[in-house]
C-alpha cells in the first residue's frame, strides 16, 4: 500500500470539496433561479468536463497553467514556484473538472424547493441571508450532500487529469490512482490491489452513507 | 399620486405578459373578494400587492405608505411590505414544526418573546398541542390553520388570501368559513380574498370585485354585483343567464316603474330612469326573482310580469330542479328557473308540460345594449327529457 499516495489524494478529495461547496452553492442558485442571456451555453460550459475525455481537459489545463502561459508565468512571479506538476495545480485542475459534480446536484436541490415557499419567506420579512441559512439550504441539503460525495469520490479516482496536469511526483502529485496503475505497470499485481480495494471501499463508504444520510433527512428537520 | 391614508388602494396597469388593468381598494377591517375565472389575473394582483411581481404601470399605496409606484419607478420589496399572504397551498416551511413556521414571521421581536407569542397564535387558530408537528403531519386544515396564524404573526398591514378554502374538503371548508368569520372581527387591517366560488365571496365578503382577463369591471356589496350586474358581461361572469334584449318603453314616476317591451309583451321592471324612452338594453334576471305559478291554482295574471310556455329542460340537481322554459318559441333563448325538487314533483312538472312563471318587477335589471354577446340558447332539446320522471 501507498500511504503517502493514498494520504495525498484524501487531502486533495478534501481540498476539493472544501472550495467547491460555496462555489457549488452560488452557481447552483444562481442558475437554478436566475434567467439571464446564455444560460443555457453557461450549463453547457459547466457540464463539459462531464463528457470531455480527461486527457483532453487535461492538455488544455496544462497550456492554460503551464510556465509559458500567463497565468502560469503570474503564478510563479507570485510564489517562485511553477503552477504544474505541484499540489496547487492539481488542486485548481480538480476543482475544474469537478465543477458539474459540485454545481448541478445543488442546482437542482434549489430547484426542488417551490417557488411559493420562497415567496412565503419574502412576506415573513426573511433577509436573504436569513432565506439562504433557514430555508433554502435545510431543503436543499440532499442536493448538496450528493454534490459533496461526488466531487470527493470522483476527485479520489480522477486519472488522466492528473496524470497530465500533475505528472506522478511521489508525495506531490502522485495519487493513489497513479500509483495503483505504476504497480500493474511494475506486475505488481498484489499491491495494485490491496490499493484497489481500498479505493473500492473509501467510495462505497462515502455514496452508502449519503445515501443512507439523505434518506433520513428529508426533510431535514427543526425545532 | 393617490390620496389614501386608511387601507390600501391599488392601481395596475400593463400591456403584458399579462395584461392588467385594474383599480381596487380596500378599507381597514373590510374583506374585499376578487372573483373572476381562471386566468382573470386574480392571484397576480395579488404578487402584486405582495411585492412578489412587479407590473409596468400603476401604483399601490397602504396606509398612506407609498408601495409601488411606476412614475417615481419606486418598488418596496416584499419583505419590507408587511403582508400577510395566505397562499393557495398554504406554503408552509416544510422542514419546520407548526410553531417554528409561525416564529419566523416574528423577526423583529425579541428571541424570548417568539415563542410565546408564536404558541398564542397558533392557540387563536385552535392548534394548541400541534405546535411541535411539521406540515406534513397535519391536515389540510390544520395547515391552513397554521398559514393563517403565520401570515398574522407578522402583524400584516394587509392581509391576502388566495383561494385558501380551494385545497380542503367540503366539511373542513364550511368549518374554516364560520372560523374565518369570526376571527375577522377581530382584524383590523384589509383583507383581500381571491376565490373563483361566488358563493364563497357571498359568505365572507363585504365588497366583491369581478375580474376578466385583468381588467376589474365592477366592484360593490357582493348580493348587488350578483343582482344588478353593470353589463352583460359581468352578468355571465357572475353566472346570471337568463340575459334578453328588448325596448325601453317609458318610465312610471308615480308607480316606480319602467316599463319594456321584450317579444311581445310589455314587461314591468323597477324604475331604471337611466336608459331613456326608445333604446335598445339588455335586460338580466336572477333565478330567484323568477317565481313559478301553481298549476292547480293558476294564475289569472294579477301577479308580476305573467308568462306562460312549455318546460323543454327539466334536470335534477339534487335538492333542487333546473328548468329551461321556452317563451314565444324554442328557438329563441330561453327562460331559466330553479325550483325546489319537491315543488316540482308537486306541481307535475316535467320536460313538455306547459307552466306559468311570474318575473318580479324588483329583480328586472336594465343594461346597456352589448351586441357582442348573445344570450344562452336552449341546449339540445329532449336532452334531459322525462328526467323528473325517474324521481
């Protein structure tokens, strides 16, 4: 087993979630109630890591961030330090290519909620902020559980953005899923399953207990 | 600007998405009743009132509190408003108890003071030991007992009802109607209450507003919109048919009486000096101002407006009969009555038989001439034939 490989891609599942949850949650609003010219093109760009082969998000993500390209370059005069081939950059290619896992279960968590629900919010005086944290988020909770487990799964078994992005630096980019195909790689058959299996397990534990969780919670109950 | 200090007053006017053009106001402690079919804009004048919409054109003033005006492109939003919004399915908090539903109208008051004062409503809407349940475990007039005390808490300068009686069953409805009654006597702000049941509106209201596709046509006491309608129009809104044409005779100062002409025979109607010698109307009757003759006592014509023609629709409605009769031929629109089932039954009445109805003079409403609509003709005859017949 690969601790530093499998410690790396938890800490990087983590990371993920973490900065997708208050992405997933202002974009899921917005477009779950929001009109606005292009929406429609706005999902679609959202959604493109979802069909996009990864080698192909991960080729554009490299010559976007890479040394010779400006964000690269102002990355670097900032830090002294190159934004591929480290964690920040498989950081900033995860959250990328997780954007529809953490945007469209939130999306339609806010979209579950009726309408006059909401407009009874307005007529009790509720602030926005007040609407968000006692209404919205309570009600749409199932949708942000489900965008959190699957960012965390689907961040754990990424490959080929990785692979690209991060190259396979041991204990800076090498995630678990690089290191159980550097065993198969290597024949070493046994290791790459022990890894295998408790990738297998991390992502069953994580999907069973939102499901478990979610059906329990709804509604999701107060005082 | 409108001058207003007591109540609301209400003006909204645009072109669409939906068109708008109405004129409503409300006194403090008045229940006014917007009624009108499906699609006559009832419940978006409602958002309107509520901040929830925003229109194109026109203003809305409470309490001499500006707040929406269109020409100053000034619009509070609705939670500065102060409204109370009873919604059609109540729109409860779903994911919080009966009494947490109520406590978030309360914001402005002290955390210690909610709860209390939240479990003291909910006790005025009878709901004492529900207080700890979620919507989902109570029933359609529990919940709508709890929207009512949510939409009070909040201390409304207006409260709004939209078709609050629509999702319950029949024997909870007439329930909640004496529960409403009662407790309006204790509110002292305007009540605006959408329904599309007149009766509903008879019940509860004191003023009655029709509407159609936006534009109110009449406002007034709710048993004198449905009696002396302004039009042929609000008269089939509010579900008049018997509506005819004829000529205005004369008028009878002495007597209190204008006289018509309507096929043939010369009609008595209460004095309606509004419409001169010579023109053209429409004239309405409600079916309660058309009183059927005995048959083995018959009329020798001292009675009201006497007429007599055969019965070509009889049809059972429960306690009462519908009866189409036509007058001067079956191809002209006919006459509609409703009697009780057993008058009928008494009387022998049937599809065929030839009655006498009297129209009395106190219920004959003149209007002015609309040549776009036409009365109701007779439906298919013998359609309901003998139906009487199998009582």
């Amino acid at each position: 087993m690969d601790w530093p490989a499998l410690k790396l891609s938890l800490e990087l599942a983590a990371w993920t979630v973490l900065i997708l949850l208050p992405v997933g949650i202002a974009a899921g609003r917005v477009l779950a109630y929001r009109q606005f010219g292009g929406k429609a093109w706005v999902e679609a760009l959202l959604a493109l890591p979802l069909v996009l082969p990864p080698t192909v998000l991960g080729y554009y993500l490299l010559v976007v961030m890479g040394g010779a390209s400006p964000v690269g370059q102002f990355y670097e005069s900032l830090t002294g330090r190159p934004l591929v081939f480290n964690f920040e950059g498989l950081l900033v290619a995860s959250v990328i290519f997780n954007l529809p896992f953490a945007i469209q279960p939130v999306q339609r968590g806010f979209e579950a909620i009726a309408p006059e629900v909401r407009d009874a919010a307005a007529c009790c005086g509720l602030s926005f902020w007040r609407t968000l944290w006692r209404i919205e988020l309570p009600l749409a909770w199932p949708g942000l559980l489900s965008a959190m487990v699957l960012t965390f799964a689907h961040t754990l078994g990424e490959f080929g953005v990785v692979l690209m992005v991060g190259g396979s630096i041991p204990g800076e980019t090498k995630t678990i899923a690089i290191a159980i195909y550097d065993r198969v790689q290597a024949f070493d058959n046994a290791g790459a399953g022990v890894m295998s299996a408790a990738l297998l397990l991390i992502s069953l534990l994580a999907i069973g207990a939102a499901y478990y969780t979610s059906a329990r919670l709804r509604p999701r109950r107060h005082g | 600007m409108m001058v207003m200090t007591e109540g609301i007053r209400i003006r909204l006017r645009q072109a669409g998405p939906i068109p708008l053009d109405a004129t409503l106001d409300c006194a403090p402690g008045e229940v006014l009743a917007l009624v009108g079919p499906s699609g006559s804009g009832k419940t978006t004048i409602l958002r309107a009132i509520a901040g929830l919409l925003q229109v194109a054109g026109g203003e809305i003033a409470c309490n001499g509190e500006c707040w929406f005006d269109a020409a100053r492109r000034l619009f509070v939003p609705a939670r500065q408003r102060r409204v109370g919004y009873v919604f059609q399915n109540y729109a409860l908090f779903p994911h919080l108890s009966a009494l947490h539903n109520v406590m978030e109208a309360m914001l402005e008051l002290p955390p210690a003071e909610r709860e209390a004062k939240a479990r003291d409503w909910l006790a005025r809407v009878r709901l004492t030991g529900l207080e700890e349940r979620l919507p989902a475990a109570l029933s359609g007039g529990q919940q709508q007992r709890v929207a009512v005390a949510r939409a009070l808490a909040r201390e409304p300068k207006v409260l709004l009802l939209d078709e609050p009686f629509s999702a319950v069953d029949r024997a909870t409805r007439q329930r909640l109607y004496r529960e409403l009654a009662e407790l309006r006597r204790e509110l002292a702000m305007p009540v605006i209450l959408v329904t599309h049941d007149l009766d509903e509106a008879l019940m509860l209201a004191d003023r009655l507003c029709v509407l159609h596709q936006g534009r109110s046509l009449q406002a007034g006491e709710p048993y004198a919109v449905m009696t002396r309608p302004d039009s042929v129009e609000v008269a089939q809104l509010v579900g008049l048919r018997n509506v005819f044409r004829a000529g205005v005779i004369g008028h009878d100062l002495e007597q209190g009486i204008t006289r018509i002409e309507w096929r043939g025979h010369r009609l008595e109607a209460r004095l309606q000096t509004a419409h001169a010698p010579g023109e053209q109307v429409n004239w309405v009757i409600p079916q309660g101002h058309v009183v059927l003759h005995r048959r083995d006592r018959p009329s020798r014509g001292e009675r009201e407006n006497p007429l007599r023609g055969p019965v070509v629709e009889c049809l059972v409605l429960g306690e009462q009969v519908a009866l189409t009769v036509a007058i001067n031929g079956s191809q002209r629109p006919p006459l509609f009555l409703s009697v009780p089932t057993h008058v009928a039954r008494r009387n022998d009445i049937t599809t065929g038989v030839e009655i006498g109805v009297s129209l009395l003079a106190e219920g004959i409403h003149l209007m002015p001439r609309d040549e776009t609509r036409t009365p109701p003709r007779p439906r298919g005859q013998g359609a309901a034939a003998g139906k009487l017949a199998t009582l």
